[in-house]
C-alpha cells in the first residue's frame, strides 16, 4: 500500500511517495518524531525538490538515492525524483550520529555498497 501526499512546488505538482522502507523507518522513531520529520519533508520539498541548498544536496552518483534532505541538524531523507513520473519517493530515513547513518537502530551499511 502507497502512501502519497501531493506537494505543489515551485517546480511542478509532484507525488510525494513514501516507500515501505521509509514508512518503516519513520515508524521507528516514534509517533511524534516520525510525523515531525514527514511533515517537515513535505514542507521543504514543497518549496523545490531539486533546489540545491545547505540542507538539500544532490549525492554523489550511487545506486541507492540521488538525493539527501537534513533536517534538524540529525536526520537524514534520501529521495530519488522522477521528473517523467511527476514523484519525488522517499526512500530512507536515517539518524546521522557523527559520521554514521543509523536505520532503525542499525548503522547503516547498504550506503558503503553503493559508495
């Protein structure tokens, strides 16, 4: 089951989808920290998803997102967008504790795979 939000943005209206991973991921912070960090995403992607700014970057090429949203100075969005599509799909959501990426508790390691 998708879960999708319609963001107008500068740029176009766009889907937000939220991946099954990234739903999972949002849940493991918490009812009140996982609906904070959604609904600040949508706010900031609302304005342009693909906008480079100090807390929106395009990655270096890899095979798991295209694109990286801080929040809060400690978490992390990857999001790949689609421009054809007319989506933007969140597809982690991560902890950054010093210079590691935590998923659900876990250290994040499928990032050194892409790298």
């Amino acid at each position: 089951k998708r879960r999708e939000h319609t963001i107008h943005s500068a740029h176009a209206n766009l889907t937000l989808v939220n991946s099954a991973a990234a739903r999972e991921d949002l849940r493991w912070l918490g009812r009140g920290n996982g609906r904070w960090v959604l609904k600040e995403a949508i706010r900031r992607l609302q304005a342009d998803p693909t906008m480079e700014t100090r807390h929106m970057k395009t990655l270096r090429e890899n095979a798991l997102a295209q694109r990286e949203l801080r929040l809060h100075g400690k978490y992390r969005i990857l999001f790949n967008i689609d421009l054809e599509r007319r989506e933007v799909t969140i597809l982690v959501v991560a902890i950054k504790r010093h210079n590691e990426l935590f998923v659900r508790g876990q250290r994040f390691r499928a990032w050194e795979a892409c790298g």
